[in-house]
C-alpha cells in the first residue's frame, strides 16, 4: 500500500508541476519571488495530491506536501531573480524536482506509519505505476528533455543561427517525442524490444541539410527513447 501511495503521489505532482501548471503561471513564478500563480499552483497541488491518493484521510498530508511545495517554489523564485550566473541557475529545476520527490515520498511514508491508508478505489500497483508511467512520457518527458539539453547548453539550431529557417521543428518535435515515447512504452510493456531497435533505427534514417539540426534531432530522440525504455523497464517486473 504504501508503494501505490507513493507512486499515486508521484502521478500527482507530474499532474500539477507540469500537465496543469500552464507557462504562463510558470513564467511568473520565474520574474516574481511570490505571485498570485504561486498560490494557485500550490491550491492545484493540494487538489490533486489529495483526490490521487485515493484516500479521504490524506488531505492533511496533502496540505503538508502543498505547503512545503509552496515554500521550495518560492526559494527557487528567490533564486531565479538573485543568480545572475546562468551555469548556476540550469542546477534549480533538477534541484527543485529531486527536493519535491523526497518531500512526498517522506510524506507518505510518514503517513503510512502514524496513519491508517484506506483506499476508497484499490488500483493494482502494476496499473497504477503504468499510468504513472504514460503521465511521465507525455509533457513531462518533453520538459525534462528540453532541460537535460539546457543543462548540456545545446540550444535549437534557429536559436543558435537567430533566425528560424524551419518554424515546425521544436512544434512537431514536442508532439513526435511524446507519440514515440508512448509507442516505446507499450512496445517495452509488451516485451517487443526487436521493435523498439527498429523504431531506432527507421528514425536515423531522418536527415537535415544543417548538421547542427542532425545533432539536436538525435540528441532528443535518444533521451526520449531512454525515458521511455527505463520506465518501461521499472514498471515490468512489478
């Protein structure tokens, strides 16, 4: 039980960090320390944090999980507006996600120790981790991908060039990425691993007339097929 608490917790926070939080809210979070979207964002999170963990009796762990995401929110603002050193501030997303990650898993845990967990709906935690999974491979996946390659300074070619020669690229590439992942994520569920090597393969096949844009596509394919292969390959065995 308290594994499916801790992965309907993770779904959760996927759910309001990145598929409900619009860029907008997200934009103004980043030029302000504390905004009116902070508050909303974190009134998203104690919503969905409350209602995924399948049990009446959480909304007092979920307001404890808002009120801590509410409180690291605000520091990675802090932040965002003192750091000038771009080197320094590509550490804060992956910082931000790995302190919100242990906060809900401690949070859960604590629940499961000094509370009883009464699911109103027992979700097997095979499925429960699947859908956690498909949550994972779709907008997350293209926000985690854009970050490894900020973090790695590896911008689009229209950025690098300052002009935009081919406007559909990143456009068509957020919704090619997440089609794949979700293609490779059932192949991997399936035990189809011949058919992901030929989906690899039939992708190199792809070629553009600048090299800088060659590199960027193959780059991004391989961390999406790599998300999707290790979630595929945790969810597997449960």
């Amino acid at each position: 039980m308290l594994y499916q608490l801790i992965i309907l917790q993770f779904a959760a926070h996927l759910l309001a960090d990145f598929i409900f939080q619009p860029q907008a809210w997200s934009d103004r979070k980043s030029n302000e320390i504390v905004s009116w979207h902070h508050l909303w964002h974190i009134m998203v999170v104690f919503i969905l944090s409350w209602l995924l963990s399948l049990d009446y009796g959480f909304w007092k762990a979920a307001l404890l999980i808002a009120g801590l995401h509410l409180v690291i929110d605000v520091i990675k603002s802090y932040f965002l507006q003192k750091l000038a050193d771009h080197s320094t501030k590509k550490y804060l997303f992956f910082l931000d996600q790995i302190i919100h990650l242990i906060i809900l898993i401690l949070v859960s845990i604590a629940y499961f120790k000094w509370c009883e967990i009464n699911f109103e709906i027992n979700v097997p935690l095979k499925n429960i981790a699947i859908i956690a999974g498909f949550i994972l491979c779709a907008k997350p996946g293209n926000i985690i991908i854009k970050e490894i390659l900020s973090f790695y300074s590896i911008s689009t070619p229209e950025d690098k060039s300052g002009e935009n020669p081919d406007k559909s690229l990143p456009n068509a590439g957020k919704l090619i990425g997440i089609v794949e992942r979700f293609l490779v994520l059932v192949l991997v569920l399936s035990g189809q691993y011949t058919a992901v090597g030929f989906i690899i393969a039939a992708k190199s096949i792809l070629r553009f007339t600048s090299t800088d844009k060659n590199e960027y596509v193959l780059v991004g394919t391989l961390l999406s097929f790599s998300i999707a292969v290790l979630i595929g390959v945790l969810v597997s065995p449960l």
